[in-house]
C-alpha cells in the first residue's frame, strides 16, 4: 500500500511537472483572430469578444496589452504593436495550465479571444478573464 501510495503520487508529480513545463509553440497559437461583428462568442474551451476601438485605436489595444501584461501568470508569446496583434499565455494557479489570448486590432474594432491549449474545457476562465480585462478596459478609457 505504502508503494502504491509513492507512485501515484510519483506520477501525480509528473503530470503536474509536464502542464507547467509544456512548451507553448508560437507559430501554433499566435493566429490573427478573425473579424466578427462587435459582441461575445463563447466556444467550447475558449471565449472571444469584438468591441468598437476608441480612438486613437492604437492607444486601445496597447492599454489592451498592458492589462493582460499585468494578469499574474502571464508572459507574452508573440507580435508587437506594429503588427497590431499580440499573444499572450496565461498559465492557472495550481496546476499551471496554458491559456493562450489572441488580441488584434481589426479596421476599427478591438478583437480578443481565449483559448486553452490542454484539455477540453476551461470552465469559463477564458471567459472570465477576458470579461475582466475588457471592464478594466473601459475603466481605462474614461
């Protein structure tokens, strides 16, 4: 029983090590949102939402970026604001699971979406997160 009881959480151990240590490859999940009228999207292990951009819109999703730069846990993956378009990996408390967001400035609309990389479903968090930074967002803008 003692055995037993070693290995499992030997391997508990290493399914904890492999989520935190799995390797996020940029060309993968640094993808260019599509366009979609301004509104939520939730989807199965992830959340995407389009608003209007304020103006200058440029401002609008650097102020974007540096929320999502400042989410604990989170680093930044890919693209600059030249590109108008930045990824970034938001990894959970406990396990560390990987998130990766996708933020665009499309014509004059601020696109956003979430989405897990492991797993199937996110429990909302994409969605939570996302909801979050967009109130801080508008927060900002007033």
């Amino acid at each position: 029983m003692k055995t037993l009881t070693i290995l499992a959480l030997i391997a508990l151990l290493a399914a904890m090590a492999w989520v935190r240590l799995y390797k996020i490859d940029a060309e993968k999940w640094h993808k260019r949102p599509e366009l979609r009228d301004v509104g939520e999207y939730p989807a199965p292990g992830g959340f995407a939402a389009v608003l209007n951009s304020a103006d200058p819109a440029i401002q609008d999703l650097a102020r974007l970026a540096a929320l999502i730069q400042d989410t604990p846990r989170t680093v930044g993956l890919a693209g600059s604001l030249e590109d108008r378009h930045l990824s970034f990996v938001t990894r959970s408390t406990f396990w560390g699971f990987p998130d990766v967001t996708n933020i665009a400035l499309i014509d004059d609309r601020l696109v956003i979406e979430g989405h897990l990389v492991l797993g199937r479903s996110d429990l909302g968090v994409n969605r939570n997160r996302i909801q979050n930074w967009l109130q801080a967002l508008r927060q900002a803008r007033v």
